[in-house]
C-alpha cells in the first residue's frame, strides 16, 4: 500500500467519498487473486469477505457497489496507476543486474468498444523472477517504437540484458539501452533493410566460418504436443560486413547471430507437415552460441509465462470492461496478482490452482499476498 500512497483519487473534487481509494485496491488485488474476472465478481467477493477485509483497512461504509469499482477505475489515471506498479516492483526486485529482461507488446481484445480501438499495452518481463516490472499503454501496436523508450525510462535496468523483437530495431533505442547501462539483444528485419542486409551477409559462406572459426554453432532439440522442433544458432563477433558508420549508428554492437528454427508435427492435425524459418539479431553482448541461443529462446518466455497465462488463467482476452481507463487498469492488477503468485514459493501448487486456493481459504489468501493486519484496523474489526 506504501508504494500506491501517491496515487491521486479522480473523486478527489467531491466533498466526501463512502469509499477509500486504498479500500477499493486491497479489495480488487485479493478478489482477482481469488479468481474475480470482472467488478461484479470483485463486488461480489468483497460483500462476502468484508469481515476478514476489515483485519486490514477499516471499511466504514461496506463494500462498494460493482458500478463504483467501475467508474473509479474507469477514472483512475492509468499512467500513475503504472508508475506505483513499477515503484511496486522495485520494492519487490531492487536489482535487475545479471538479468534478462523481455520487452514485448499484448492487445487486450475484448477492450474496443466499436468508436476506439483495443487497448495495447507493452510490457517488460522478468524472466527469472516471473514477474512484469511494468507497462505503458499505446495507442496501437505501431505506437510500440514510441511506448519502449517510456517504458525503460521507467525501469533501472543497469546490469542487465534487455531482449526485444524486431520492431524494437531502432537506433534511438539501442542508444537508450547503452546509455542506461544495459546490453540488448534484438531482432532484425526489413524494417532496417540496410542493417538486415548486413547481418544477412556476415553469414553468406556459413561453412567456411565455421571452418575457420570465424563462426561459432549451437544446436537444440526440443519435443513436446506433438512437435519436434530444432534451433541451430550461429554467432558472429566479426563486424566486417558492417560499414564504420553504421558500427556508429548501432552503439555497443558487438555481435551477430542467426537462428534456423525448424518444426515438423508429429501428431495432430498438422502431422507430417515441417517448416523452417531463420531470424537474425544484433547483440551488445559478446556470447557463445549455446548462450545466444538460450538467451533468444528465454525472450518467448514473456508469450508463455505471461501473456499466455493471463489469457488462460486470467481470461484477459475475453474481458469486457471497456470504459476509460478501466482495462489497462484491470490489467495492471493482473499482473500484480501473477506476479505475487509466481514470487510465493510456499504453496507448492500450479498458478490456477494458487487462484483457487485463494478463492477458498482466507488464509491461503493472506498467504499468498504477504499480508499483515494493520493494529487499528484489527481492532476495529473487533468492536
């Protein structure tokens, strides 16, 4: 609660207010931790757990009504509501040094309302720990180039290594990533046809560079729901197809790579059929091939670990709220929840079943968010 104090109430005008700001909050982090998916569910919730919710805020005037919860978030500035997320997380990860960080962009689709398009929001994701440090909504996806840059101004990423798909490639975000302190690791395509053709070009006699050594090799095999799947990695820290001037325009480059991901289907509908593609990237860092390779391969961790998992557990593509800011704020407070459950190391249990554990023991509940009971609180209750 410390870290969302700041945070201004949009009925801040009225002459008095039945319900705290922080009242609201505590009520919708525990009933979407405890499977809420929507305000009916966390009005809902919160009519039924208002005794235990006063061990910890005092509650005077009830729980408020789903159509409160709704106009209050719908109101509530969802860039200061972004930046206490990220003031949140810091408390929580003080240091990202040694770390990969993953920065990638979700729609939240059930979020157009016929006049506006869909919410995007691009996020940066904390493979080791299991957590996003944070979020800055966009316009649309193409507004992801502009939404980057305010997302690391936001994060002290000094240390560690940040991973971005192609449309991150561009000059102004490289040197931001130096500048702050960082490697990167990022993709290339035509979006950069000059620098693409370069890269392309370091791996033209791919035999030879082997032979040489100018060139280093990794190969991974992976099986699972009916797909094998191989990546070969090759590395590069040889920069002569990249000209003088664009080494410059590139700070920190100092390596290339390429990765040939092959896919054949095993079972399925899709049995028989095999594919392959290649991706190229320029890295600051000066890694291996196995230690490329598995640092590409964690930057999709951000698709499985999280947005994968707020659309199955979550249920975030199919949500409806839809009025001001309400869905970017609804998603700050997903993330919240799975960020606490992936963090919680006693409750030996899947994310969905942490949820469901959640929903049916108070304690598990507390448990689960770090939760203490505030004195005046507690007494409160008591009377």
């Amino acid at each position: 609660m410390e870290s969302f104090e700041a945070l201004e109430d949009p009925r801040r005008r009225l002459a008095s207010c039945n319900y705290a700001l922080q009242e609201l909050l505590l009520t919708a982090l525990c009933a979407i931790s405890s499977g809420a998916d929507d305000w009916v569910d966390v009005a809902l919730w919160g009519q039924e757990k208002l005794d235990w919710l006063r061990r910890f805020l005092a509650f005077e005037n009830g729980i408020a009504s789903h159509d409160t919860f709704s106009r209050v978030f719908a109101l509530l500035d969802s860039t200061s509501f972004e930046a206490c997320f990220i003031d949140w997380m810091e408390r929580l990860c003080p240091s990202l040094r040694g770390h990969a960080i993953h920065i990638d962009g979700k729609s939240l689709r059930g979020s157009h309302n016929g006049c506006e398009a869909m919410a995007h929001l691009v996020s940066a994701w904390d493979s080791a720990a299991g957590v996003t440090l944070g979020q800055v909504k966009t316009a649309n996806k193409s507004n992801e180039i502009t939404a980057i840059p305010q997302l690391l101004n936001l994060l002290d990423v000094r240390g560690a290594t940040v991973t971005i798909d192609a449309m991150g490639c561009q000059r102004e975000i490289v040197k931001q990533i130096i500048d702050q302190g960082a490697d990167y690791i990022i993709a290339v395509k035509n979006n950069q046809p000059t620098l693409a053709q370069a890269v392309e070009s370091a791996f033209s006699d791919e035999a030879q560079g082997l032979q040489q050594g100018r060139l280093q090799q990794d190969i991974d095999h992976t099986k699972d729901h009916g797909r094998i799947e191989t990546r070969r990695c090759v590395v590069t820290h040889d920069l002569c197809t990249l000209s003088e001037s664009m080494q410059r325009a590139w700070p920190g480059i100092r390596s290339l790579a390429i990765i040939e991901s092959r896919r054949e289907f095993t079972s399925g509908e899709r049995q028989g059929e095999a594919g392959t593609e290649w991706r190229y990237y320029i890295s600051s860092c000066e890694l291996d091939a196995a230690q490329f390779n598995q640092a590409i391969r964690q930057h999709w961790s951000i698709e499985n670990g999280c947005h994968w998992v707020l659309d199955v557990n979550f249920r975030e593509d199919l949500s409806r709220i839809r009025a001001g800011h309400g869905p970017e704020n609804f998603a700050i407070l997903r993330r919240m929840t799975l960020n606490l459950i992936n963090q919680n190391t006693t409750i030996k249990s899947s994310k969905k079943s942490k949820r469901k554990l959640a929903a049916w023991s108070t304690t598990r509940l507390q448990e689960l968010l770090g939760l203490q009971a505030y004195p005046q609180a507690s007494k409160a209750a008591d009377s």
